[in-house]
C-alpha cells in the first residue's frame, strides 16, 4: 500500500512503499523518461532538492528514494551492505518504473549505480556518477597502518553497546555535522541550516545508531575498476575538483574511459567538494540535461 504526504508548500511530496517488511520512502516528479537518483551515506531525498525541479521540467519522470537505514525510510537493526540496497533499488524499479531508466548516485549512490548497471543491464538506459565512492567504507589495505588502526579503533567503539551511542550522539551534533561539511563544500554559503537539518533529523531516529555503526564495519562491496568493463550503457561521470574524500586524482579510471570508450563523458566541477549536484547544481543540471538529451 502507498500512502503520501505533502512535508510543506515548497517541499517534494513524498511517498511511502513497503519493501521486506520495512517502509521506504520515495519522492517523484514530472512526466516522461525515467531518472532514478540515488543519494549517498547519511544523506537522503532532501540532497537532491535542487535537481529534482530542474530535471523533472524537462520531460523527465523523476524518482528518488531514501535507502533502508537511511532519511525518512525504516532504520532496523541488521547488516547493511551494497548489496542489500541494490537489491532495494531493483525490486523498487521493478514495482514503480518498469521500464528502461537512467540511474544517477553520489558517491555511495555511484557506487550502487555502477552495480545496478553491471548487474541488470536489461533495466538501466544508462548511468551519471557523481563523484563515485570506491567502497560502501575504506578499504583496510588502501589505508596506511596508523590509519588503518585508528579506523578499526573508531569502528569498535561506534559498535560497542557501552560506548556506541555516546560516540554517535557526539557525532551527529548539528555543529560537528556543520564542519563537516565545510570540509567537503568548498563554498561555505552552499552548507544552510537547511542542508544540516536534512543530515541531522533522520540521524534522531530510533536504530539510526546501529545503522551507522553496521555500515562502519560492513564490507565495503565491489571496486568500482571491477564493474566498469562490464558495462556497456552510456556513461556521464562529474567530479567535483576539490573532494577531500574521493579525489579527482583517483578518478583517472573514468577519464581514461571516457578517452577510450565511445558512450562515456568525464567532467570535472571546478570549486566544488563532494557534493557538486547541492554545491552548484546550475552547472551539473546543465550537464546532466545535456547528456540526457543526447542519449
């Protein structure tokens, strides 16, 4: 059973679907073309409120959904991993688009994205990653072994029953979820009250606890160099220049592709973090509208 809500007069109507037992929320607008956007860790329908309008204007059907664990969907307890939401987004394509659609992520979402391409192919017309995670974590042997150490120490701590909650309410403080983001936005004035409040309410859930910390030591799920000669659909890669957490640098893969492979563009987003699409959604609209139009 669907049931809908309308969160306030400039808000996205939302939406509720029962996947497994869980409830999962979901947003869409506009008719034509289907597009399936898929945020990243922490984030939610909320971090696409800037793109959502502009795309849907354009005679696209645009869907977005929370993950399990995540924004306004259910946070029960068990172990989160890439596959458990790939499975979430083919059964949710399945039940409300069914029929080809592009599929747009950032960072994790990417990642997921590039799974969903590999994995279906019969269901995806093609891909945009924004600046793609190479795992749902770190990778132990991509990290030096002070860091590596501090990860797992943090990751035990995040889990214990004595010190786990202690940790993540720390964590989850509006003004330490604030400098965060000031560590991932280049522009300050693009980190609003607003943004903060969309990472900061779902995190006040019941089990949003325990979902963090199933994340924090799950596997971190297929390299994004495993999947990509797998794929053959169209490919739109935007990178954010300045991301401190998936830098440019690691993205020769991409560019590489894109000089090589006749359905793959790359573009960097000069200035911005890890989040170009809410850091300066006028350049990445045009670009994705652009490649759209084309396909």
């Amino acid at each position: 059973m669907t049931t809908s809500e309308l969160i306030n007069p400039n808000a996205l109507e939302s939406y509720f679907w029962h996947w497994q037992g869980h409830r999962i929320k979901y947003t869409v607008k506009g008719q034509g073309e289907p597009i399936l956007l898929i945020h990243g860790f922490g984030a939610s329908i909320g971090h696409w409120r800037k793109n959502i309008p502009a795309l849907s204007q354009e005679n696209y059907r645009v869907y977005g959904l929370d993950l399990l664990g995540f924004g306004g969907s259910d946070k029960p307890q068990l172990d989160y991993t890439v596959d458990l939401w790939r499975d979430l987004i083919r059964d949710f394509w399945q039940a409300h688009i069914n029929k080809p659609t592009v599929f747009v992520g950032n960072s994790i979402g990417g990642l997921l994205t590039l799974m969903i391409l590999a994995k279906y192919p019969e269901i995806s017309k093609g891909g945009v990653l924004i600046n793609c995670a190479g795992g749902l974590n770190h990778r132990p042997d991509e990290l030096n072994l002070p860091l590596r150490f501090i990860m797992g120490t943090f990751a035990k701590l995040v889990s214990s029953p004595v010190t786990g909650k202690f940790i993540f309410n720390t964590i989850r403080q509006k003004q330490r979820i604030r400098r965060t983001l000031y560590q991932v936005y280049c522009d300050r004035n693009a980190v609003t009250d607003e943004l903060v409040d969309i990472l900061y309410q779902p995190s006040c859930d019941p089990g949003a606890q325990k979902v963090f910390a199933s994340v924090l030591t799950a596997p971190p799920g297929p390299h994004p160099r495993e999947l990509l000669p797998q794929i053959e659909q169209p490919l739109l890669v935007l990178w954010g220049t300045d991301d401190p957490w998936t830098p440019i640098t690691g993205s020769k893969m991409y560019q590489e592709r894109a000089e090589n492979v006749h359905h793959t563009e790359f573009y960097p987003i000069p200035k911005a973090g890890h989040c170009p699409h809410d850091e300066n959604p006028h350049q990445v609209n045009e670009l994705m509208l652009n490649w759209l139009n084309r396909l």
